[in-house]
C-alpha cells in the first residue's frame, strides 16, 4: 500500500526559505513519476513541480528558478527546497504520485500528470 507522509510546512516571511519533505512508502517500481502540488484558499489545484523516476525535473512556470526538486531513494524520500518565497506561494502543499501501470516508461512526468496517490497535505504560510 503506498502512504505518502509530507512535513516541513510552517509560516515564514516573504523572501525566506522553508524545504518539505515526503516520506514514500509503498513504492517499489522502477518506473514513477512524483510530484508537489499546492492549493491556495479558494482556488483549485496547482502543480509546482515532478521529478521522473530517471530523475528528469519539471517546474510549475510559477516557481522555476526558486524552487528546486530532489529525491533521496536510500531514504525513501521526496523533497521540495523553496527559496524566495512570495505571498503567492501560500497553499496547502501535497506530495503524491503516479504508478504502473498508469505510469509507463514512456510516459513524460510533469506537474500537470494525473496522480494517483496523495499525501495529507502540509500548509505554508507566507506573510510580508
């Protein structure tokens, strides 16, 4: 069964940093795609950003060159490193992932993927 298990949300200031993780478990394909997404009060779902299974990263438009995706397979684990952070990057934030067979080795892995699995969520907060 996959679980997907974020932390590191929290409330900072305008132009702070703040890194949230996502412990995987359940995943045990060669092949995935993994990704955050966020949601703003009163707005719909947003991708921010995927990383492949071969480790091919993609960016939200909204976030390229502040924030930075990794994987770290020995620890199971998925990060999101945000750097100057804005108003506008306040959301609950989600790890989640899609699999085979919806997820095959020719698929392109994007934030904007149907993701089949989700995590709990984990708020930032950003204030000025």
């Amino acid at each position: 069964q996959v679980q997907l298990v974020e932390s590191g949300g929290g409330s900072v200031q305008a132009g702070q940093s703040l890194r949230l993780s996502c412990t995987v478990f359940g995943v045990t394909y060669s092949t995935y795609c993994m990704g955050w997404l966020r949601q703003a009060p009163g707005k719909g779902r947003e991708g921010v950003a995927a990383i492949g299974s071969d480790g091919t990263t993609t960016y939200a438009d909204s976030v390229k060159g502040r924030f930075t995706i990794s994987q770290d397979n020995a620890k199971s684990t998925l990060y999101l490193q945000m750097n100057s952070l804005k108003l506008e990057d306040t959301g609950m934030y989600y790890c989640a992932a899609v699999l085979p067979p919806l997820f095959g080795a020719y698929s392109r892995c994007s934030p904007a993927v149907w993701f089949q699995h989700w995590g709990q969520g984990t708020q930032v907060t950003v204030s000025p």
